[in-house]
C-alpha cells in the first residue's frame, strides 16, 4: 500500500482525473522506493512486534487508561427451549484503548472468558461425559479421540457439529477455538499454570492448542501443534508445546479475545466525522476504494428493519441485522442459505464508505522442516484467494478462521500481558532494522507520549453513552467482532442480553435503560 | 548545614516521616485509576441443577437454530 494522506493507515481516495502525462517507467529495485519492500512487510507483519507493542502498551498507562466494561450476555435461546432456571451466559470484558487512528478514538477490545464451553457438559447417548479417551499424533496435529460411543447415527453435538438440513455436510462451529486440558473432574474447577496436584504436590500444568478439525462422527478432535501452549510444572509457558493433552481430563475453550482495531481486522474503517468537516475540498469525496486493491471476497452490512444502517447506533433497544455477502453460494458464512448470507457475484473484500479492506492474510507455514519436502517455517505467505480459469478456487478473508497467534494485535497481546498468560517470545524478530535498542527506546517514549495524548484527546472531545460497549455493539465496526468473539450466530447477539457489571460489581441492563452507579 | 566541601546528596533535607515512607520494598504506591480487573473467573455456571442447561449446550442450540433458520425466542 503505497503512503497516504491521513492516519498512519491512509484514508479514503479522492477522486481524481487520470493525467496519463506524469506517468514515468518505474525505475525503483527492489526494496526501495515508496513501494514497501517484502522485509518491512515481513517486519511489520511480525509477530514479534505486536508481541513487544502489546508489553508497551500494556505497562506504558496502565492505571490511567483504564476503559473496560465486564459483561455477562445471556444467550438468546431459540423458540420451545424450556427456560432454565439459571440461563446460560457468556462472561467477558470488553476493554477500550484510546488510539488516534480510529474515530472517535478508541480500539474496542474483547474477550469472552475462557471455561465458556466445557467438554464435561458434552454427553454421548448413554450419557458419558466427553472426556480425552486417547491421543495419537502426526507431524501437525494431535488427533483426540474423546470418550463415548459416536457414530453417525450420533454424532458430536451442537456447537461441535451442526447437521444442516438437505446437506451432506453439516457446522463446525467452533472449530478455530483455543482448547485447553483443564479440567480434571467433571464439573470441578478449572485448573490454573499455577495449581498444585496434591497427590504429588507438583503442579498439574496444561496444554493449550487450536481446534483444527472435529470428525463428528467418530468423536475425534483435531488439534494443531504449531502454535501450541503448554504450561510447565515449574510454572512458565512454552511453545510449541511438548506433550499432548493429558488423557482423562476434559477439554474447555481458553479465552477468546477479538479487537476492532486495523490490525485485526486488516481493515481501515471509515472515519465519517470529518469527511464534511475538515474543509471545503473533502465535500466532494465520496467514499470508494480503488480497483486495484480490490479482491474477491465476504464483507458484511448491518441493516436496521431491512434498510441498510451505517450509522452510529442510537438506542440499546433497537437490534440490527448482519448480513454476509459472498461471491458464490460455495463461500457462504455458514456454507448454506440462511436468512443472513447472501450471494452477490463479484464481491469483495470491500464496503466503500464504511470499511477499505488491507488485502494480504497472514499465513504461517505449517509443515514440519523434518520432513522430505516440507518447507521450513521461514518467509510467511500472503493469500488473498485463489484462481483458476478465473473460478475461485479458495478465499482468505477475515471471515476465514485464522485464530492462532499470528492473529493477535497488540492489543491483544496487551490483555493477555496483563492476565498474567502473556505468551512466550515469537521467534519473528524483525530483521535489517538496525539497532534494537534504539528502536526499543523509541517505542517506549512514543507509546508513554501516543497513549497519553490519545487519553487526552478522548477526555476533551469524550465519549457519549452510545459511544461505549454494549451501546455500541452492533455499530458496523462492532458487529463482525462481536459474532467473532462470541461465535455464535450474529442474530444471536441482542442488545437484551447484555447484562453489565459497574465498578462496584453491581449489574445494570443497557437494553432497559438502566445506567452504573454514579 | 552544610559546610563548603561537604557531599551533599539532594538540595533539601528529608524529614522522619519522609524517610519512613521511602523504605525500599514499604512505601506506598499510589496510582490514578482502577487496576486491570477484567476476569471474574474461568468458572461459569457451576454447580447445574436439573434442567438447567449448560453455555455449552445453549451456543449448540443457537447454532442448531440458525442451522435450521430459526431466530432467538
């Protein structure tokens, strides 16, 4: 992406009229000129740098900008479920990061927390809970064979296998999660890094890794290893992990985070306040995105009462609707029709006026080095899709699950740091950027003066009530993140369910008007 | 006081109070703001009582709804 006028991220397009006069040959090698060369690309793509970002942004402020809003949503049951007596919820926060680079300045963060979904609540026909039976393993993957009698006739059940009607294919709805062996005892505590087993009086530790794949029928997990986690009995996390999960304890999911920030997304939103306001010459933009950085692929569009709605949202009682367009029916979010996708040929990656899409998904290099043939995990992989005979053949966008650690954003890394589970140091370290130590003061007298100024900013021109989670939650900039970070179906995400915990731990219901205590 | 040629460390004196609270490892932090507390707990929804039904089993439920094209109640 060549530099733009505007934020560090660019800005909307002016118009302009093609003058085929200035156009020159480029002249530019390799690795100079505007054109970003493949080593900053690698460097700014690193994991290793949202890794040290997120430390610096997590201890540059970390008392004062404290923006965070827990929450518990209660989820919304489907029509002729028997109402429990204590329902099902969700717990989470979401946490705010005051930013100049986003209208009204701030990056909403969230996290759902981990424990969310246990494998001791899965039973098989004859009521055996869904505990780890056995684990074999290949070069990437451990492949879980859970307790439990499964066949076809009675698969895993919902959220690990959805059976679609009419298809022979059925959801995977939560394949893309974090899974953890923490649970020792059905229905007993989750253990932590730091739990000691009192039979041996040394820690437990676990294993966290990626759901890959799920075999409903024969009851078998697939976990990946690149990316794992594992907890050592001597209290510190280490990647990828060197055991499989242990045999006989229940899976659960780990903490999900989503943020809305660019990074995340690999989006750049609009920045709609002052598109009028600036000057006379930005009246006559109008939002577009140029051609060439267009690529096939899903976006989405919230719609209020079936009109499409971009706008800042104004009441916690009115619910919109996400609508997810894809270029063919084969590419639908879920693969069949459903009252929320829609196919439209051609689409893109693209919703001029709300949203301009980066391009380039981060892909790691997943095979083993051992192994003849494989590739060793070096240079990474973009991928917007694939093509052949100008048929789509695969799409990567943000709505592909890509949730491993390469996914995160410093802010993310920022949470985890302050969770007390900040990950293991990526081997990424940037490269050909000259001395780190320069580089490393710098980014700490820049993140101390960025995030104050930004802080400030936000106290002067403030926030207003609709302006903060949950008011905010189906904003188009929210929406996506919000079905991302609950991963369940976004017409599922209410403005009813959301209940909110004040400072003082007391809960208030935004849907009926009910505000924190002062 | 001072006498020309003496070491001074700082330009003022400390008082015993002062110097009480500026004990290495005992003197008292103040900060602005709330400390990070966003985890209530990786334990939800515990213990179940009959017919109670598990978060598990609700987004499983969501999903088999929208599966089937239907809405929340």
């Amino acid at each position: 992406m060549a530099k733009k006028s505007g934020s560090s991220f660019g800005n909307f397009d002016k118009s302009t009229v093609f003058d085929p006069r200035p156009v020159k040959p480029i002249t530019t090698e390799f690795s100079k000129g505007s054109v970003p060369d493949s080593l900053y690309t690698i460097n700014r793509e690193s994991a290793w740098s949202r890794w040290r970002r997120g430390y610096e942004i997590a201890t540059a402020r970390f008392y004062d900008n404290s923006y965070e809003y827990p929450f518990v949503y209660m989820i919304p049951v489907p029509t002729g479920t028997p109402t429990p007596g204590n329902p099902p919820s969700i717990p989470g926060v979401f946490k705010g990061f005051p930013t100049s680079n986003k209208e009204f300045g701030m990056h909403w963060a969230g996290t759902r927390n981990a424990g969310s979904l246990r494998f001791d609540n899965i039973f098989d026909k004859n009521g055996i809970p869904a505990s780890i039976k056995s684990v074999t393993e290949d070069a990437n993957y451990w492949y879980i064979q859970l307790e439990g009698a499964w066949s076809t006739t009675n698969p895993l059940p919902p959220p690990l296998y959805v059976p679609l009607p009419g298809s022979p294919v059925g959801l995977k709805a939560i394949n893309g999660e974090i899974l953890e062996d923490r649970i020792i005892t059905p229905q007993g505590i989750p253990i932590t890094r730091d739990t000691i087993n009192p039979n041996t009086q040394t820690r437990y530790g676990y294993v966290q890794a990626v759901l890959a794949d799920t075999d409903p029928f024969n009851g078998i997990l697939k976990l990946r290893k690149a990316g794992s986690v594992e907890a050592t009995p001597d209290k510190n996390l280490i990647t990828p992990a060197s055991r499989p999960p242990n045999v006989g304890r229940f899976l659960m999911t780990g903490t999900r985070y989503c943020c809305s920030c660019q990074d995340f997304n690999r989006r750049d939103y609009g920045y709609m306040s002052s598109l009028n306001r600036v000057s006379e010459s930005l009246r006559s933009k109008f939002p577009r995105s140029g051609m060439s950085s267009l690529k096939p692929g899903r976006y989405e569009v919230m719609s209020l009462s079936g009109v499409v709605d971009n706008s800042a949202m104004t009441s916690a009682q009115a619910n919109r609707d996400m609508l997810i367009v894809s270029p063919s029916p084969q590419y639908n979010v879920p693969p069949t029709v459903t009252p929320t996708t829609s196919t439209k040929p051609g689409a893109a990656r693209d919703n001029p006026g709300v949203f301009r899409d980066f391009g380039s998904m981060y892909l790691r290099s997943t095979t083993d080095p051992s192994l003849p043939g494989a590739r060793a995990e070096g240079m990474p992989s973009y991928e917007d899709y694939a093509a052949s005979n100008n048929v789509i053949t695969s799409l990567t966008d943000t709505w592909t699950p890509l949730l491993d650690e390469m996914r995160y954003c410093k802010h993310i890394y920022a949470m985890k740091y302050e969770e007390g589970v900040f990950p293991p140091e990526p081997s990424d370290f940037p490269v050909g950027i000259g001395s780190m130590v320069a580089w490393e003061q710098r980014l700490v007298s820049e993140t101390e003066k960025d995030q104050a100024s930004a802080a400030a900013k936000l106290q002067r021109e403030s926030l207003s009530i609709m302006d903060v989670p949950p008011y905010n939650c189906q904003a188009p900039m929210m929406m996506p993140m919000m079905q991302k970070l609950f991963n369940i179906p976004s017409n599922f995400v209410k403005m009813a369910g959301f209940k909110m915990l004040d400072k003082d731990g007391n809960i208030y219901i935004p849907a009926k008007g009910e505000k924190p205590s002062a | 006081m001072a006498n020309f040629g003496d070491v001074v460390d700082s330009n003022f004196i400390y008082s015993a109070t002062q110097l009480n609270t500026r004990i290495y490892g005992d003197s008292t932090i103040t900060y602005s703001g709330s400390p990070t507390v966003y985890h209530v707990g990786d334990v939800v929804h515990l213990p179940y009582v009959s017919g109670e039904i598990s978060t598990m089993e609700a987004v499983g439920l969501a999903w088999a709804a929208f599966a089937s094209g239907l809405g929340p109640a």
